[in-house]
C-alpha cells in the first residue's frame, strides 16, 4: 500500500492550503488540497505535520492522521473494484472524508449504485440460487467505472432526482462518441443504468425521469458478423499434424468443443470422471454448466473425437492463451478465407470492422456457435439444440447463430395468401 504525505506549496506570510499526494503502483502521483491550512511558519517540512507547539497544531494533526487512514481504506477498497486512481478520485476521497458528499447519500447515483452492490451477495440469481454469479458482480463494477468517469468527465456527482430525458441523452452520446463504445455495449450500460434506477425507485426514491422513458430507442445493436468453422474446416483441423505439444492440446480442445457446443468455461472443465460410454459406443458428457448452474448430457458420436475423449483428453490453459493458440492453429489448417468482422484495436481499446482471413477472427465462443449453427442448418430441431448449448429462449439463440426464421415465416405466408 503506498505512503500518503503532506505538504504545503507556498512560504507566503498567510494561511496556505496542505497537499496530500501518493503515487499508486505503475501510476504516475496522485494529489490534491485536503481543505486544510496552515502558515508556514507553524509547518514541520521533515516531519510533514504542523508543530505540535499549540492545541490547535494538535488536532490539525489527529485530522491529518484521520484523513491518511480514510485515504487507505478508501484506496484499497476502490482498487479491488477496479476503479482508476488519479487526481480525481482522491478529490472525491477528501469530500467524502469532509463530509461534502456523504457516502450515506442514496440521493446520488454512484453512492446508490455501491449500496447495489452490496445487496448482490444476497440477490436472488435466475437459477433460484443466492447471489449472482462473480461475473455478473464484476460487470456491475464495470458500470460504476464508467459512472464515475462520465461523472469526472461533466465535472459533478449526478442526483438521481435531477437525471432526466436530456441528462441521459448527454450520457448516451458520450458513451458512443466521446468513448467510442460500440452500440451493443453503450446499450449493455444503458440497461445497467435502468435497472440502477429502477432499484432507486424500490427504495422510495424520486426519479428524474420514468423509466418508460428509457424504452427501445436506447437498445443500441451492432451489426453482426458471424463466422463459423464449418464442416469441411474441421477435417481440416482433424488433419493437421506435427503440431507442438501446446497446440496439439488446443487442437484436441477445438475438436471437442466443435462436438459439445458448451462455453469455454464447461468446455475446459471436461474430465474423464464426467464421461460415459454406452454400448454403442457413444460418449456422453455429463456437464454442470457455469452459467446457471444448469446439469446437462451431452452426447457424442464422431469417432475421431471419441477418441480424443478416451485416449488423448486435452488438459485446461488460460482463456487468453486458449484464445490466441487458436487462432494458430486454424492459420495452419489454412481457414484463411477473407471474411468481415470485428478485432479489438489495441491503441483504442475499441473492437473494429475489419476484412481479416477467417482465422484471425475466431475465438473460443465461436465453437459454440459453430456446433449450433451446424446442426440448426442440418434440421435438428431448435429446442433439441437448446438443451446441449444451455440457450433459454428461442430469440436469443436465433441471434446467437444469426438467423432468423421468421422473414421465411413471413414469405411463405405472402406466397400462401396470393394462391
């Protein structure tokens, strides 16, 4: 934890203002006023404290000493959370501290949003477990990063009673201009902001706007680009050989998930203890998946992956490496066809339409879609589908594959109706 120190800019004969600065790991220092003062002449500049020469040098101390311990509880609370460390935040830190924004103040949206937060260890989950998932938790947090910026960015801690219709049109725009999100995020933070103050009103607070108000103009969509391996580019990756060890087991991991259509966090939690065979030869994968805790079997009859199962089970990496060896291997099994989609910029942080070879914009959560867009174009019936991938309703998981059935629907009826 870093050390906080004190001191004064100035020796003018006046009243000048104390300064409290750190400097957080990797970070260049942090400082501000405290909103204390001194002459210098009754300032310690070794001791960094006033001299203790008169009752009042006494208690200014006790304050400055108060204020270091708020400092560090309030610093190491907000780095676990995530929250960025600058200027500001310790501006905000002294306030708090002076009692100019009580952190008791549900009035204010970012101290409403933390009392949120805390309620969601014991928040019923959609699975009728209690408390939500950590990464359900950890986008909360994400949502009161961005809370706290837009607040640094307009200067003022926003007043749930006092955010209306152009309150929230001035936070849509800088989510998708200042900041760049792509529309489905700034709609994802929209709806975060909804349901915060939707939880404002539950505890008898007055909005500023209704949340009708916030209806389907603000459910921003980004174009979809969907690229899926298909099944002659799985036998090109069956093909493959004289790989190095480390992407032969992302190979096998491929292969496998390609078959199970799970999330990489079930796909990666397959162990030989969770697989049965059955006499005809059939591998069945027993899986408790991560989201929603749902328990499902998964069946598996292609035999090259069986036996992968049997012999060959691949063991667990990192998702970031998982991510990044896959990419290598579909480039040496030659899934290089041009095609459109979005990469993340490094420089802006921000994901872009790009012309890539397929390979380079694959990811694990592709397999999945991969194994249903395979077998939704083979026939099998969509609920069937359902109940391996762990999809709960039919609309999500039509646009989880980019389909959308119902424009047939639709032809088919006008054709029928002009017979």
């Amino acid at each position: 934890m870093p050390s906080f120190s004190y001191r004064i800019k100035s020796k003018e004969d006046k009243q000048v203002s104390i300064y409290v600065s750190f400097r957080p790991a990797s970070s260049p220092p942090v400082f501000s006023r405290t909103g204390l003062s001194i002459h210098p002449d009754k300032w310690s500049a070794s001791k960094k404290r006033a001299k203790t020469n008169s009752p009042h040098a006494v208690n200014l101390n006790t304050v400055l000493s108060n204020l270091e311990s708020f400092l560090s509880e309030q610093l190491n609370f907000d780095q676990h959370k995530g929250v960025e460390i600058n200027n500001s935040w310790l501006k905000k830190a002294i306030e708090r501290f002076n009692n100019k924004i009580p952190t008791t103040d549900l009035s204010y949206l970012s101290n409403l949003l933390d009392d949120m937060i805390n309620s969601l260890g014991h928040k019923k989950a959609n699975d009728g477990s209690i408390g939500l998932k950590p990464n359900t938790i950890k986008g909360y947090y994400t949502f009161r990063n961005n809370l706290i910026e837009y607040e640094e960015f307009i200067d003022e801690k926003i007043k749930i009673n006092e955010f209306g219709k152009s309150e929230l049109d001035s936070f849509a725009k800088w989510l998708l201009v200042d900041k760049k999100y792509a529309n489905n995020e700034a709609g994802r933070i929209i709806k975060r902001l909804k349901g915060l103050l939707k939880f404002g009103s539950s505890k008898g607070l007055t909005l500023g706007l209704s949340l009708e108000a916030i209806g389907s103009e603000y459910s921003y969509k980004t174009t979809k680009y969907i690229n899926v391996i298909n099944e002659q580019e799985f036998f090109k990756i069956v093909k493959l050989s004289g790989l190095p060890p480390y992407l032969e087991n992302v190979k096998r991991w491929i292969l496998i998930g390609l078959s199970i259509g799970q999330r990489i966090s079930d796909l990666q939690k397959v162990r030989k203890e969770n697989i049965r065979y059955d006499k005809e030869g059939n591998a069945l994968i027993d899986i408790i998946q991560v989201k929603g805790n749902k328990s499902l079997t998964v069946p598996v009859n292609n035999q090259i992956v069986i036996s992968i199962l049997k012999y060959k089970l691949p063991y667990p990496i990192s998702y970031q490496k998982f991510n990044f060896y896959m990419k290598e291997v579909c480039k040496r099994a030659g899934i290089d066809e041009i095609v459109k989609g979005y990469k993340m910029n490094p420089k802006t942080k921000r994901k872009e339409l790009l012309e890539k070879p397929k390979y380079e914009l694959l990811a694990s959560h592709d397999l999945r879609r991969s194994f249903s867009t395979h077998h939704y174009d083979k026939g099998v019936p969509v609920n069937l589908i359902m109940k391996i991938t762990g999809h709960t309703k039919e609309s999500t998981f039509y646009e989880y594959i980019g389909k959308n059935p119902k424009k047939d629907f639709d032809a088919y009826n006008f054709l029928n109706a002009i017979k």
